[in-house]
C-alpha cells in the first residue's frame, strides 16, 4: 500500500515514515505545495496524508485539486490548526478523516488501515477472490488449504491485481505501484515479469486457477 505524505515539518514527517513503512507501508515524502500537486497529478496513491498549512499554497487547495482529478486516494487531513470551520471545509471537499495535531502515531496507523479497509475492500482485512484468500493485516495468501509462500512484493503485487481484477493493468502502473516514483528511473520493466512470473509460479503450485492474463501490448489482468 502506498501513502503520500505531505508535510512540512521534518522532524514529524520523518517520525511519521519511520512508523508506516515499520507496519510495511511505502511512503512517498513532500513538504511544499508544489512538489505535492505534481506528485497528485503524476501518480496513484491508496492514502494521503495532508497537512493544511504548507511552503507556497494551502492543503484544502490540493484536497480540491486531487477531487477534480477524480483520484480515489483516500485523504486524512493532519493540522495543528484544530479549528471547527478547517474540519468543516476539509470534510465537505471531501476528506474523509481528520486529526489533529499532536497526535499518537498509532492512531493515525489504525486511522490509514481503516480508510484503506474501507475505500478498497469494503471494511474488511480479508480478501477472497474464489479460493484465494489474503489476509491485509498478516500480509499472507491462501490457496484454499494451501498456504503461499509470498515475498512483500508478490504480496502487494497479488492484492493489487485483485483490486483491480477484471481490469487491464499497465506495466507502468504496476512499476508505480511496487516501486513509487522511482520506477520512473526504470530503463524497462523486466522486475515486473519477474515478480509476474514468480507469482503465476506460486498460484499454481499451491492450486490456483490461472487469473493473471497476459494482454499483450498494454499489461496484464486479474479475471476468471
């Protein structure tokens, strides 16, 4: 799963990282307007963190920007102003939680679970397509009885596909998805074929169907 992060207090934000990736998070960091609106318009994100005040613009300016782009990410505004009208205006943009600051950081850890829970699986921390069963919360995937042994990145590879089954996935957006921004240094993509053939190796060694299809020329798709 992967967060963008936009904050402009260092100390804070490095806290907030050390504490995510810890719980198996990736997150992707900005500390000014600019830097954050690009990152919106670029790429796809499952949570955003967004502080209100920041370095050149405000945040409820970026919520707009990002409702307008119609992205899915779920946003969790985090501010030192805990004014009732900034809560207000956040929520009616259409942030979909807010904390204000100071805050413990495992509540903002089982806030960001919750809001991913719910924005991609309908509140649930298992996931079954068929007889493919994940678990979200102990990173582990079954095959019926048959346990999988999956590395993180299969892991987050196989969820992916299957919350966007049906649906053709690019190269690109898988790349994104595993490895942020930094799959823009990629010179190709032959990680994401290994991680695809390593994964197509493991479901049928444990007995799975064959979902993951090959769409030559654009990527691959997760369907019955």
């Amino acid at each position: 799963m992967k967060i963008l992060l936009v904050e402009d207090e260092k100390e804070l934000a490095e806290s907030i990282v050390h504490y995510l990736e810890g719980t198996d998070y990736r997150c992707e960091v900005v500390s000014d307007f600019h830097s954050a609106s690009e990152k919106i318009s670029l790429y796809q994100y499952d949570c955003i963190l967004l502080d209100i005040t920041l370095p050149g613009g405000h945040g409820l300016d970026l919520l707009r920007e990002l409702k307008k782009q119609k992205k899915k990410a779920g946003v969790i505004i985090i501010s030192a102003k805990n004014s009732v009208n900034d809560k207000i205006e956040g929520l009616e943009i259409g942030a979909d939680d807010y904390l204000p600051k100071p805050f413990h950081l495992a509540e903002l850890g089982a806030r960001v679970k919750a809001l991913i829970r719910r924005n991609q699986f309908d509140g649930a921390s298992i996931v079954q397509f068929d007889e493919l069963v994940l678990d979200i919360d102990s990173k582990t995937a079954k095959a019926g009885n048959q346990k999988m042994d999956l590395t993180k990145s299969e892991f987050e590879l196989l969820l992916f596909l299957i919350s966007n089954k049906n649906k053709v996935i690019s190269k690109e957006a898988i790349g994104e998805h595993l490895s942020g921004d930094d799959a823009d240094r990629f010179d190709n993509y032959d990680f994401i074929y290994s991680h695809i053939k390593n994964l197509k190796k493991k479901l049928a060694e444990a007995g799975s169907a064959e979902y993951i299809k090959t769409v030559y020329g654009l990527g691959y798709k997760f369907e019955l």
